[in-house]
C-alpha cells in the first residue's frame, strides 16, 4: 500500500509491474494521491467494505474475474465510487464497452502519462460528484412530487355548495417528520346545506401511514356523498381501516360532525379523539368532549359510537384538532401542554379572527415546545364558522 495526502484511489491489478507503473506516475505527476493496491477481486472487495476509495483502478483481467463482471460487481458493492478501467492496446473497445456499462473513463496502459493519468483519475471523481448530485437532486424531486401529491390527499379542498360555511385550515408537520403523517382532515357540504367536517389521526408515522390517512379520507367523503351517516358511517371507515392497514396494532382516531342549514346544534361522533374548542359569541373559549367511542380498528365490528347533539348557537365557531397539537412539551420537564393549557392559550387570542385565531394558537403552542425541539407530532388544525341564519 502507498500513502498520501490526496484522493483515495483502489488500485486493482494482479500484475506487479503494471502496478509499478501506476505507482511510479503517481510518484511523478507531484499530486498526493492516497493510493492502494488489491491483485484479486475478492481481496478488492474486502478493502471497499472496510473503506470505499473515491476512485477504483480496475483491470477488466484479474484472476477471479473477467471482462465487465469486475466492474458490474464494483458498481454495487460500491456505488459513490469513481471508476477507471485499465485496457491493453488492443482492448479499446472493451474500454468503451466499459464507459457505457457505469465506468467513468478507461485508459491504455501502452499509453499512459503521468499528467493524462492524473488527470483522468481528478476528471473520473468529479463526474461521479456530479451524478451524485445530480441523482439526488432527482430523488428531492420526486419525494417533493410525492409528498404534493400526499399532501393534496390528505389535505383537500372543501367540498361546498355555497358560502355560508367558512373554513379554515392549517397542517403542521412534526419536527421528526420530512413527509406528511397520517393526520387528515375534509369538509363536504351537502345539497340540502348541511355542512360535515372530519378531523382524523393514522397511529404511527410514515409513507404507509400517510397513505392510509388518505385512503380514510377519501372513503370518509365517499360515504357522506353516499348517504351513510351515524354508526353506518364509522362501521364503513372501520371496514376500510381493517382492509387497508398493514399490521392490526395501526388504528386511528376521528371526530366527525354534521351541521343542517341554520341549525343550533351539530351532531358529533368521536372515535378516541381528542375534544374540541368552542368559540361561543359571547363568552370564554372551551372544550367540549363529547360522549365517544373506542378508536377505529381496535374493536372491528363490535364497537358503538353514539352520536352526541351539540349546542351550537348562533356565531358559535369549531375547532377541530389532531392530538400533536396538545402533545408538546412546555419546557416544564416533561410537562405536556394538554387541553387544559390549549384552551388557555385559546382563550388568549379569542378576539381574533379565524386565520390569525388558528395560526396564533398553533405557534405559542410552537413556542412552548421550543426547548424540546418543537412539536414533535404532526398537527392538524381544522376551524369552522356559519354565516346562515338560525
């Protein structure tokens, strides 16, 4: 083995002198150059699993090995790896074959010069420096391409006939988390005016969890459109539940409501969710948790959630919210926020209206949990407002 200051280069080459060869242009093109040596492919392999090089020198000739097995076996055991093939004279197109089988370069041995020599091994690092860059700059395309196309699932856009109902909407990934969770929500407004809303949380985190929040929320709006309502309604998002998931510890939690036109009240179920704020017109922010039921998929088939009345007087407002939003630490210890201390928080920006309302509690919610990191579980913050008579 010879050592230098510069790049890391595998030199694999089962003849001596031609290994001499490589040593004695390194020596004089004056470039450090970290340079090794394996004779076998297998011994070779052996010094990339301890340490990949930046670049390999392979002879496509080895004892263990012929022609582009070599450099096919390389390729995957070492991937981020530069490679430069070294042919005989006569071997040219061997050298191309080479270049278009992953080989960065190839170079004659009858021909090589020091400064040509290094410079193809500096060019074969660069290059692959830029596939790499290049293929990870592909792969954040796609994960931002997926992560839209996740988002525009889980996060739709409300479904409504006309204006009386204000929605307002926001998601927050947690800090752990590069794509979106499993956290949903919907707002569908039928032809008769009656407005139905649906905040729900997939356990777990993940590109499979996050498909099946979609997959809830779909359904969710399917079933709505399609008449069912009640128990009907959650047996169905439970069926599909069970059918979908990947393992029976996944289950998920909900609240869904139903308002009719004009209404002073809506009907609520709740499947293991949290409660949620009332914004009365006159007078303080509260909780309301209303009567529930198990969450979805841990009783299939024999769970019952009643549905609950609601008192919803004229001007009232609803907030609906996923758990991740109460879950934070306060910077108290291990002290977390809970309902207690959202409805504080709450109370605190009652006056504002519905944006600033929904986007001042989720960042003092933010703030507290700064010292632990922030937020550590997705957020999903789903306001409602009615502008129709009673």
């Amino acid at each position: 083995m010879w050592s230098g200051d510069g790049p890391s280069v595998l030199l694999i080459e089962d003849d001596p002198g031609d290994a001499l060869l490589v040593e004695e242009m390194v020596a004089d093109s004056g470039v450090a150059i970290d340079l090794s040596w394996a004779r076998t492919l297998a011994e070779a392999l052996d010094a990339l699993d301890r340490d990949a090089p930046e670049c390999v020198l392979l002879d496509l000739h080895l004892p263990d090995s012929q022609g582009l097995g070599a450099l096919e076996t390389i390729l995957s055991r070492s991937p981020g790896t530069a490679v430069v093939v070294l042919t005989g004279l006569a071997q040219d197109e061997s050298g191309l074959a080479a270049v278009a089988g992953g080989a960065q370069d190839y170079l004659i041995k009858g021909r090589l010069e020091a400064d040509v020599f290094v410079r193809a091994i500096r060019y074969a690092i660069q290059r692959k420096r830029a596939e790499r860059s290049a293929a990870d700059l592909r792969e954040s395309r796609l994960r931002a391409e997926e992560n839209s196309r996740v988002e525009r699932g889980l996060l739709p856009t409300p479904l409504l006939v006309d204006d009386t109902t204000q929605v307002c909407s926001r998601y927050r990934p947690g800090r752990a988390q590069s794509l979106l969770g499993g956290d949903f929500y919907d707002v569908v407004q039928t032809p008769d005016g009656t407005t139905h809303a649906v905040v729900g949380d997939v356990s777990g985190h993940g590109p499979d969890e996050a498909a099946l929040g979609v997959c809830l929320r779909v359904a969710w709006r399917s079933f709505i459109l399609s008449g069912a309502r009640g128990q009907r309604l959650l047996d169905l998002l439970e069926q599909m539940l069970v059918a979908e998931r990947s393992g029976p510890e996944i289950f998920a939690t909900l609240t869904t409501l139903s308002r009719a036109a004009g209404a002073p009240r809506a009907d609520v179920m709740r499947a293991g969710h949290p409660g949620m704020l009332l914004r009365p017109p006159d007078g303080p922010v509260r909780l309301e948790e209303v009567r529930g039921g198990p969450v979805l998929g841990l009783l299939p088939g024999r769970a019952r959630w009643p549905v609950t009345s609601l008192e919803a007087p004229r001007g009232t407002r609803l907030v609906l919210f996923t758990d991740g939003l109460i879950e934070g630490r306060t910077g108290k210890g291990y002290e977390r926020l809970g309902e207690a201390g959202l409805v504080e928080i709450a109370r605190e920006y009652a006056g504002l209206p519905a944006d600033d309302f929904v986007d001042s509690v989720i960042q003092r919610c933010e703030d507290l949990a700064a010292d632990s990191g922030g937020l550590a579980d997705d957020v999903a913050v789903l306001h409602l407002g009615w502008t129709d008579t009673v």
